[in-house]
C-alpha cells in the first residue's frame, strides 16, 4: 500500500509536522527585509551579500569581463545570469559553458580560437565565442 493512501496512514504533512516542531523558530524565519528587486532568487540580508549584490548592479552596466570565483553551489551563475539580465546585452543569448569539462589543453583555443597551424590538427584558423 502507498504511503498515504491507507485509512491509518498518516497524512505526507503531519510526518514532517513534529521533526519540524523541534527546529527553533528563528532557523525557519526567512528574512523578508532584504529582498532586492533586481534578484528576486536571492534571499539574505549579511553585509557581505549586498555588497556581491551591489557589485553586481554595477558591472553589469559596464562592459567589463567578469570572473566569477566560488564554490560549488554558492551561487555563481545566478550572480552571472543576473548581470546578464541587467546588462545592456540582456537581448543577446546567455551560454553557460562547464570548463571543467574542457580538458585544459583546450580550454584556451576553444575559447578565444586558432589561427591556421598553431598545433598539430589546426588545418583552419577557428573564431572562439569569445
């Protein structure tokens, strides 16, 4: 029988109900007083959050090349897509590329291109994206 389906089957909300009961109420509370416009998928109030945010509002208005450094899962292309949505290229495509999936060797040429013969195997000078 499914869980949830049975006459004496708890209902899928009440089993997590009591383990959240334990959780303090400050650890569930969201702060709702920091919530830019312009990123509405951030959520935060730290000092050093709005000033990512902050940084963020003002490259994307420049045409600077960004690098953006962090570890897995602390936002980053989040941050990228935002400065791309504020950008004034914001109409143009967004690639997203995993480089480290791009053995190092090529990393390079198949980013900023080739010229003709520059190794073994360029027979064609080749544009990069960037």
């Amino acid at each position: 029988m499914a869980a949830g389906t049975g006459a004496h089957a708890e209902p899928e909300v009440d089993r997590f109900r009591k383990p959240l009961k334990a959780v303090p109420d400050r650890v569930l509370e969201i702060d709702q007083d920091f919530r830019v416009d312009n990123f509405p998928e951030f959520v935060g109030g730290s000092t050093r959050l709005k000033r990512v945010l902050e940084d963020t509002e003002t490259v994307a208005l420049t045409d600077a090349t960004v690098l953006i450094l962090g570890e897995t899962g602390t936002g980053k292309e989040l941050i990228a897509r935002a400065i791309h949505r504020m950008s004034p290229r914001r109409d143009f495509p967004f690639v997203t590329l995993n480089c480290a999936a791009i053995p190092t060797g090529l990393l390079e040429s198949e980013l900023f291109g080739y010229e003709r013969g520059a190794f073994i195997g360029a027979w064609s000078q080749k544009n990069g994206p960037l």
